[in-house]
C-alpha cells in the first residue's frame, strides 16, 4: 500500500490551511512533492505579510524552486486546496509545473473561468480531492469573519 | 511644466530594465508611482533568485505594499516597461491597482492575450509609452542570448 499517494498529499496541504485558518489568514494551503516527498509546505499569508503575492502557491512554487535550485518544476506536483487564481495559475505556467492538484474549485476568481489556457501545456490536472473537506474550512472562515 | 509625468516614470522603469539587462535577466524594469512619488523600484529578477515569481511587477507590487503598509494600491500607478503577464495582471488585480501603464506589448504572454478582464474593473490602463526603446531592449537581450 503506497502511503504517499495524492490522497496524503492533498491533507498535507488541507493542514497548511489549517494553519492560515488559525492565524486569520482565508484559509488555503498548498504543498510541492518532487519524487514521492514534500519538498516545500505554504500557506496564504497576505494579511500578515500585507502582500496580495503572498498566496499559498506562490510561496509554495518559490520555495520549492530554492529547495531544488532550479526555475523550473516539471517534475514537481503542486497540491493546493483551493483552485489557484490567474495570478498562481501563471506562476504554475512559468514554473513548468508537472502536475496540479486542486481541491475546492473557486467559480469566482480561479483560472478555469478564462477560456483560454493559462497552464503550460504539459502540465496535467486534476481537481476535486477532499473538495469538501476545503470547501468547508472556507465557509467557516467567512462565517466566523462576518461574525 | 510638471517634470515628473507618465513618461518621466516610464524612463524610471526604463532605467530598473537597463539594471536588469546588465545582469543577464530578460530586461524588464517596473515603478510604482503614489502621490506623485516613486515608492517602489524594481527590475526582473527571475534567474538571480531562481524563481520565476521574481518578474519586475511582482517586486514592486510587494515593495509598494510594503512601504505604504497596505496590501490595496488603488492610489497607485505601476509602470513597467512591458505589458504584464497573467500572473503579474493577477497580481494587479488583487492590489486593486489605480493605473497600469505598460510601454512594449507581448502578444505572446501579455494579459490581453486572454478575452476575459484580469484587471480589476476601477484599473485605468494606458499602453505603448517609449514601446520602442523597451522593445529594442528586450531584442538586444535575446540577441546577445543567441550569440
């Protein structure tokens, strides 16, 4: 039995969301793997970093390039629970990512609304793991943050 | 006679683009402009800190909010020397950039490649201000890259 399969990735990522929950951040968390291992663990912090850039996938695709010197990604898998923006999906695209996993789907603000490619087209997709499980997080937040 | 006008600002980020040519980095340079007032400075960056987030736009967007303290730049003015990519336009977005004035277009990787608004809606756009010299910047560059 493969333990390090998307499913265990994908809660790696559903944690750092947990953790941006916990310190008011809205609530997305992603991680980079690079050979079955996690490479680079990030979570939404542009409250605290008072900097719209600083999106879970983007401190996740920076630090997973220092982690292997190198620009570029193809080999990597990025795990994100919620699905990225234009903003992200464009460093996906620059990154040469290999592989993007999404959970939730934004309809408001992801990169699937733009009916043009975003991604670099080797990269592969697959969304909808522990979907709710991201979902739910993110209506907690919201709920709390209207309270 | 008002000395600090759009195409002062623009030879500004005309400038960070020389910068980044002098260090072998795709010669794009990018100011933000508050209140009349540069704030931020920055030039591409990609291979010194092997990261393709590092683009003139995503810097100066990071240094703007870092010196006003505030992650929204809706007083603000990005000039930069070509016409910004997804990430860099979704970046905008979300700062809820005033103005974006860009000098060269990409009809590769600009944003209005894409059909849908990236920007946010209250952005003024303006395009093609000294367009040639960073143009003919960017041509040296990937001339010189060939040789």
């Amino acid at each position: 039995m493969d333990l390090y399969n998307d499913e265990y990735f994908m809660n790696e990522a559903l944690k750092q969301a947990r953790l941006a929950f916990e310190e008011n951040e809205i609530p997305v968390g992603a991680v980079v793997v690079c050979r079955n291992k996690i490479i680079a663990r990030a979570y939404n912090q542009t409250e605290k970093l008072t900097d719209v850039t600083a999106h879970a996938e983007m401190l996740a695709i920076t630090a997973a390039s220092n982690a292997l010197g190198s620009k570029y990604l193809p080999e990597c898998k990025l795990y994100v629970t919620l699905e990225p923006c234009l903003m992200c999906a464009g460093a996906g695209f620059w990154s040469q990512l290999g592989e993007l996993h999404y959970g939730a789907s934004d309809p408001k603000r992801g990169f699937t609304q733009v009916s043009q490619p975003v991604l670099h087209p080797k990269t592969k997709v697959s969304k909808g793991l522990m979907a709710e499980e991201s979902k739910k997080l993110l209506d907690e937040f919201f709920k709390k943050l209207r309270n």
